[in-house]
C-alpha cells in the first residue's frame, strides 16, 4: 500500500480478499497527523516500509534497531527500514538483515529510489513460492538493485528500458561486493 | 600509521624497513591545513583510511566512489571510507567491497570506533599470508565487528576484555546479517 492517507489505506485494505503478503508505507505527514490511525492499521499489515527519518520520526527512537523493535512492536512482523545511500535495515521476529546501498558514482536523480526499492522488493515476492528468509533476503537486493538503476536517470527513463537481464547481471556484481 | 601531522608520518614512514603494507588514516585539520605534505605523503603508502567527512574533504567529491576514485588517482592503491554507523566502503584497482556496520542497539559510547575499525583491519592483515581481495574483505568484516564491541562502553573498558572467540562468533552472525 503506497504512501497516502492512512483512512485510505485501511479502506482499500478492507476490500482486499485475504491478501498473501501486505506491505505498508507511510511519510512524515500521516505520522506526525495521523498517527492513531496509522498505528491502528500497521496491527493490520505485514511489511512496514519507512525511511531511517520516518521510522525515527514515528518510534521516537534515533538508533534504527531500537527504532525497528519499537515499530515492531505496533504489529507489523517485518520491518524495513531504507536509508537512502547508506541501503537497507530488515528486522523481523526470526532475523536481521543489513545490505549497502548498491556502490555507484553514476547518480543524475535519486527521486524514486526508495519507491523503486519498495517496488523490486515487492515485485520479487510477487514470483516466489514461499516468503521467508532466503526469499526475502533475495527480494531485498533485488530491491537495492533496482534502485541503483532508477537514480542513473531522471524519472522513470532509465526504468523504462530495464531488462531482468540486465538487473540479474548488476545482482551478481553486487553480491561480490558484499561477500566476505 | 595514525593519526598526525603528516611531516610526522612521513618521517616515520622513512624509518621504516621496507614494510609490507602501509596504512595511513588522517583529518580535517592535516586535510585543510597541511594538504600538500599529506598528499606528498599519499604516494608512499598502500592504504589510505578516512571517515566519509575526510574523503569528502580531501577529493571535493561529494559522491563516495568519486570521492574513492579521485583518492585513489593521488596515488594509493587501495582506499578504505569510513561511514559510521552506515558501514565502510572498499575501493581499489581490481574490486570493490562494501558493508554495513553490525546493526545494533548497544551503543554506549561511539568514540573510538573507527579507530577500532582500523585496528580490528590491519590486524587481521598481519596475521593473513597474503594479502588479497578474499584476506581484505575479510580484514573489512574483522574491523566492522571489532568496532560494534567498542561502541558497548566507554573507552577501552569493553575491547580489555574482549576474546577472539567471542568476536569470532559475532563474525559469523554477521555473515548472517548480510549474506544473500
């Protein structure tokens, strides 16, 4: 459920028959205006997306763990937090995980690269047969990957003419520049 | 070599019997104030360890692999960027490594860390029979870890009674951490 009032949200939650996979994202403006609201439906969510300064901002907690353990505790089993060039927190019940940003000098325009994150992400899971470390983890730097190609372009041009082939060959890069 | 007037650290340097491997770290004083000795003093090392505010300094680049680029274009072959709690950043000729720090919630006292860094890295190194990509990234995850014991209290009060064993158990979850 992408960015808007959180009413709206539940709403369409409310309409959707018994979902596989829930996913929520919020901003500054619903945190800080409609913050029952949003906290009555993150019980209701399973994924809550959020930048370092939304989950900062809504936790009241500036160390990101703390922060995720706190969110966690409003409902939401899984937690990713999105830290712009520094890359990506998750934090569920059974593990941790921690990924860089994607490591590129090639940055015209970073608008959407959070979104594109949450999309390949999301787009991941949507393939998978089941949903649990190995593919969420796998989703997670596809998520990162996607976003490292967005930001080399204003808009969605660069998006636009991705192929998965290409995507899967800069995956495989970034995983040697994680691997220890 | 740490951390002082680089006229110190030259002269140093020129007491030294051919050594294997030279790091060098530096700041925002030596950065602004003694640029020419420092970047003098860059050609003769191997290493070069800064924090993401130095790098930034020292090459004008705001972008990290810029920054790392043009670092390594003043003559060390391999460059190392401290970011803090967002992890480091590996660059040299033939790859580059990147990690996020080891999340945690246990942060005391963050004085000291990228130190800690440093030392957890070129330790590791001086006890490897090569030095390579493979012994680097691992020195990278040594130092990464080494560093989240530091932060857990004051000065040396947590590293004085740290064992290897209990590090190297922490490696091993942090391979977890970021492994995909």
């Amino acid at each position: 459920m992408a960015n808007v009032d959180p009413d709206i949200q539940r709403h369409l939650l409310e309409h959707m028959h018994s979902p596989r996979l829930v996913g929520l994202d919020s901003m500054n403006y619903w945190i800080h205006h409609k913050r029952p609201a949003l906290l009555r439906l993150l019980k209701k969510i399973n994924i809550y997306v959020a930048n370092d300064q939304e989950a900062r901002a809504l936790s009241g907690e500036s160390n990101l763990i703390k922060a995720a353990k706190c969110l966690y505790s409003y409902g939401p089993k899984m937690i990713l937090i999105k830290k712009g060039e520094h890359g990506v927190l998750f934090f569920s019940d059974n593990f941790i995980f921690s990924l860089p940003a994607y490591p590129t000098d090639k940055v015209v325009d970073p608008t959407g690269a959070g979104d594109t994150f949450a999309g390949g992400f999301m787009g991941y899971l949507t393939q998978t047969k089941k949903i649990n470390a190995q593919t969420l983890k796998k989703a997670i730097a596809y998520g990162t990957v996607a976003a490292s190609f967005n930001i080399e372009d204003f808009g969605l041009k660069r998006m636009s003419r991705l192929t998965l082939k290409v995507l899967e060959h800069r995956l495989a890069r970034f995983k040697k520049y994680v691997l220890f």
